[in-house]
C-alpha cells in the first residue's frame, strides 16, 4: 500500500463525518458509548474546528480532529488580544490498522499545521500515552513536539484491554512557528542516533531486562542521574505487553510516572525519540530528556 497516495482534505459532508464514527469503533475497538458521534464533529466542524480527512477514493481511512483553546494560566488576563491566547487541542487521531505504518498520521499532522499556520495560531497541544513508541517517534522525532506535564489517569478508568491501567498521558506542545519545528518538518537537519547520544555524554537512566518472552522489564528502581542529556527506556511495543502481561504493563505505568514526574520537577522536558535495533535485531525505544535553561 502506498501512503503517497492517500488524498488528505478537509471533512466536509455529513456522510463522511460518520464514516469517522467507524475508523473509532475499528482502530481501537470502542464501544459505542465511548465514540464521538457524527453530530458532535459537525457541529465543531461547521463552527471552525479543524477536521482534517485520509482518503482512499472515497473510502475514509483516517482523520485528524481539533478544536480552538485558550493557553493555561490566561483565563484571567483580560490585557491580551484574543489571538495571543489561542492554541489548537488536538482532540483525536485515528488510522484504520490497515493504514497504518504509512506515514498518513505524519501527513495529517502536518495538514493539520497548516491549518493552524493559515488562522495564526502558533501553538498545538494533544495527549497521548507515553509508553506508545510509535507515537513517540511521530511526536518528537518527526513534528518537533516538546514535553514537560505529565497527567496522572487523565481519562480515568478505560474499558477493554485498558482495564485496570491508569490513564496516564504526556501533554505536548507542538509551537508549529518555532526554528525546531521547521527543521524537522522540511528534514533540513538529520537528527541524531543512539550513538551519537551516547558519545555525547548522553546517560540511560533505566536500562531494562528482559523477561521469558523477550519482553523489557522496568528496573525496580531508576538511577536518578543528573547531566544535560538522559535517556528513558520504555517497550518498544506496549499493545503486545498489555495483551500478554497486564501486570507487566501497570509496572511500566508506574515506573515512567516515577521517573517522569522526578525528572519535570527537576527542570527537564522531552525533546527527542530514538527507536534502534541492536546487533541482535532486538528494538529498543528512548525518549531524550534535556535539562531546560534556568
């Protein structure tokens, strides 16, 4: 399947507003209840917010969905134009499986941008979970997004093979104007390897092992390092060690939430991802934490 091929334009019919309520239901399996309805991303849509489709033919095959918002600690500042305030939230992404590994999530991010660039506003915030590699890599390797809130069970308690697992989520910013942002968007400068980390002082501060099944273990207790770089190791693959092992799975939860709270309370962000095979074959996932100027 060529991805290149794939059409992205903006959602306009009602028809295709509800093809979106099955790409829901079959990329990650909701319940009804838990769907956004065709009626809702109407009205949004027809009321400014930007709802952004992939198209096969006529065939919806992913969407991308976002809506106006104001930057946190504005609300009560009433000295500032409306424009200096607004960001986009990115409300939701979603990829039929069949589709995915394409690079259409890549393409309807950077629409998405666009969309953002031709209304003026410079910033664009979302959640996802940090233990997703793959949306990591999408996130800080390929748009440039940066990241230092981390929000415990932010959806509360998730049906499916969710159940039981906190909720957690980074919260990233994605300033769609800045040098960084360009740079990674227009590949005017190849980022940087594992390697290249390591030889640059970079310190891993949660090598992990691994279990019968091959799967990374946490380590009971992380090296609280301190250095301008560090590298936080998570599963290469986080729907496999739900599935196979949901104890595994809270443990890793808890362990990014310890590290991750230790290290943004001690003036870090993510600014990067590493995705590496090792002379094994073996995969292995980091995010890079860089200490933010004081």
């Amino acid at each position: 399947m060529n991805g290149n091929a794939i059409e992205i334009r903006p959602v306009k019919s009602i028809d295709n507003i509800k093809q979106i309520e099955d790409i829901q239901r079959t990329t990650w399996g909701m319940e009804d209840l838990d769907v956004i309805p065709a009626r809702v991303f109407h009205a949004m849509r027809t009321n400014g917010a930007c709802l952004l489709g992939a198209f096969d033919g006529e065939k919806m095959v992913g969407f991308v969905f976002g809506l106006l918002g104001m930057m946190e600690g504005l609300d009560e500042r009433i000295d500032q134009v409306a424009a200096a305030r607004l960001l986009m939230y990115s409300v939701t992404m979603g990829i039929l499986p069949e589709y995915q590994r394409e690079g259409i999530g890549y393409r309807l991010k950077i629409a998405q941008r666009e969309f953002a660039l031709r209304i003026g506003v410079r910033l664009i915030t979302w959640t996802y979970d940090p233990l997703e590699s793959l949306n990591g890599y999408l996130n800080f390797r390929k748009l440039g997004v940066v990241c230092h809130s981390y929000l415990q069970n932010y959806y509360g308690q998730m049906s499916g093979i969710n159940v039981g697992l906190p909720s957690d989520r980074f919260y990233v910013e994605w300033w769609v104007t800045s040098n960084r942002v360009m740079s990674r968007v227009s590949r005017s400068r190849g980022p940087l390897n594992l390697g290249q980390y390591l030889g640059g002082n970079a310190k891993i501060i949660n090598e992990c092992d691994r279990d019968a099944r091959m799967l990374p273990v946490p380590p009971k207790s992380y090296l609280q390092l301190d250095g301008s770089l560090l590298l936080v190791q998570i599963p290469e693959d986080f729907q496999l060690v739900k599935s196979v092992n949901q104890p595994l799975a809270i443990d890793w939860r808890r362990h990014i939430r310890s590290v991750f709270g230790h290290y943004f309370d001690h003036d870090y962000l993510v600014t990067d991802f590493v995705r590496e095979q090792d002379d094994d074959g073996v995969s292995h996932s980091y995010y890079v934490l860089t200490q933010a100027s004081r």
